[in-house]
C-alpha cells in the first residue's frame, strides 16, 4: 500500500506532465500610449528601413517602440507620414529623432554602437573635388575602407582663388578609431593629392622651381600644364601662395614612369628659360661694356639755344616770346649806329 509521501510525488509528476502538455499562455499585451507622426521624404523611406529591415528594427528595440510605415514606390514623389507609439513619451521622441538624424544627416548615434563618434575636419574649398572623386569615388572609397560616414556640406563650386581658399567642414562620423584614420588619410589626400585607398597605383614628386618662372610652366592660358597632363598622363599642380601652404614645390601625380617623364620636361622648361634669362643679361651687360659712359645729353653752349620746358615737360610760351622780344631789341640796338652813320 501506497504511503502519503508516495502519493504526494507521484501527484506531483502528473501535474508537471499536464502542465508540459498545456498550450503555452499567450504573452502579454504590450500597450503603447504615447503616439508621434513623423512626416519625411518619400524617397528617404528605403533608408530607414534599412538593408532587410534592420534600421527600422535597430531603431524599435533600441527605444522599445513600434514605427508604422506605409508602403511607397520607386522614386516616389512628396512626403510620407509614420506613426511611431510607445509605451513612454521620451522612448517616442529618441525614435522621432533618430529618424529625423537619419533623414537630415545620413546617420544615426543611436545605433553607432559603442565608441561612436561625430567628428570633423576642415579643409579649403578648393580641395573638395578631389575629396569627392568622380562620380563620388573617392569618398565611396574613404567610406567603405574605415567603415565611417562622410557629410560634405552643400556648397557651391569654387568660382575664384579666393572662394577656393574658404574653409569648409567636413563631417566624419563612426568609431572613434575609424574617424581618426579616415581624417588622417583626407588630410593625405590635400596635401599630395592622392592616396593608396583612393588613388591605387599612384605616386607624387615635388620638383623644385623658382616661383617666378612657375607662369611657364602654366603658359598662355594654361596651355603648357594642360599639355604636360594630356601629354604625360599626370596631374601637375602649382603651389598655393597662402602663407600656411604646406609646399611652395610644383607637385605632380600619376603612374611613376608618367611622373619621372613629366619631372625631366618641366626641369627642361625651367633649363631653356634660365638659359634665355643668362643669355640676355650678357647681352645687356656687353652692350653697356662697349658703350661706356652715356653722353650728356646737351653741352653748355647748346643751353642760350634751348626753348626752356615747363616743369609740366611743355615749352612755357610767354617765356619764350618774352626772350624772342629781348632778342630782337638787343639785335636793333646793336644794329642802329651803323645805320645812323649812313
């Protein structure tokens, strides 16, 4: 016969194996009383959803919210509106933001993730191009490389050397380690005017010219350095004139064996020129050897003939009538007794 404790296991064991059986209980309902519209671009939609949803996602379990999104087309036009609710006002407006940081920067910090930074470098104007590539390759390279974001300010293109001056600033933004190393290389990229990640392949070589002939080196309306670019395959660039220019060399980039032939045809421009300047200061110099020293201009006795001039460089023409008249009263005067004595 059974004990009591015997009983009491195996009564035990029964409830355990219906409770295994029993459907599981539903989960309880999450209740979002807090509601915000958020009005974007339609054709920012494809980036807040993210590759598989996972923005959208990342921004819901982040701030424990829910973002209703209607459907949109292709290149669709005007606005859209979603609907972000959850359970508390503040956990509503870090998605509101977060969207809008999307929308409006291209980034978000709330899902950067640990060590995200937002940071930024300021370079001149002119360097933009260069900083971009074409077609953006550059900045595609510099951003896929470092696993950072770039934001380069809407600007309009240098029209002067002056615009070209202007400092503009960059955004870089990511981890902390990964934005220092992409500043670094733009940094790079201005000062020599390509990089390994952007420019694979290429080199550079400052050549040293006087900046007083660099104007034959860009000729006649940039003839000549548009001849050396299409000529060599290279890039030359003329040293800026602003104070804190960090070379005042001519620098030239492309292929190695393109940037030697091109270095031995602006030496050979700097060789004729320098050679032309020698030769006609010989010249000069020969020329005031063999002509000694310059004769006055008037001798004395030339002085009582000479029309006095004006300090304006002009003939003073009462002076000289008043001498005329003196002149001829001394001439008369000088003639009278001869003709008295007749």
């Amino acid at each position: 016969m059974a004990t009591s404790a015997q009983l009491a296991e195996e009564a035990a064991a029964a409830a355990a194996a219906a409770a295994a059986l029993a459907p599981p209980a539903e989960p309880a309902a999450v209740t979002y009383t807090h509601r915000q519209v958020v009005t974007v671009e339609a054709k920012k939609a494809g980036l807040l959803i993210g590759p598989k949803g996972s923005t959208k996602i990342g921004i819901q379990t982040a701030t424990e919210t829910d973002i209703a999104m209607p459907k949109t087309e292709k290149d669709q036009a005007g606005t859209i509106d979603l609907v972000v609710t959850g359970g508390t006002e503040s956990n509503v407006g870090k998605a509101v933001k977060a969207i809008l940081d999307l929308c409006q920067k291209g980034y978000t910090a709330l899902l950067g993730g640990d060590g995200f930074c937002e940071g930024s470098i300021t370079v001149q104007a002119m360097y933009l191009p260069e900083i971009i590539g074409k077609g953006g390759a550059n900045i595609r390279a510099i951003q896929d490389q470092f696993q950072v974001r770039m934001q380069i300010p809407p600007t309009v293109s240098p029209s002067s050397r002056e615009d070209g001056l202007l400092p503009v600033k960059i955004g870089v933004v990511g981890n902390k380690d990964r934005v220092a190393l992409a500043k670094n290389l733009i940094k790079e990229l201005t000062m020599y005017r390509h990089t390994p990640v952007t420019h694979p392949g290429m080199v550079h070589k400052e050549v040293e010219v006087d900046a007083a002939l660099h104007r034959f080196i860009i000729g006649t309306k940039g003839s000549e350095i548009k001849h050396i670019n299409n000529n060599f395959k290279v890039h030359v660039y003329i040293p800026s004139s602003a104070p804190d220019a960090w070379t005042k060399n001519i620098l030239v980039v492309g292929e190695p064996a393109n940037v030697d032939a091109a270095e031995r045809y602006i030496l050979k421009i700097v060789d004729d020129r320098t050679k032309k300047d020698d030769q006609a200061e010989q010249e000069v110099s020969a020329f005031k050897q063999w002509g000694g020293e310059e004769e006055p201009a008037t001798e004395e006795w030339m002085q009582e003939f000479i029309r006095p001039q004006s300090q304006s460089g002009f003939g003073d023409i009462s002076e000289y009538l008043q001498r005329s008249v003196e002149l001829a009263a001394q001439e008369a005067a000088a003639m009278a007794p001869s003709l008295n004595g007749r």
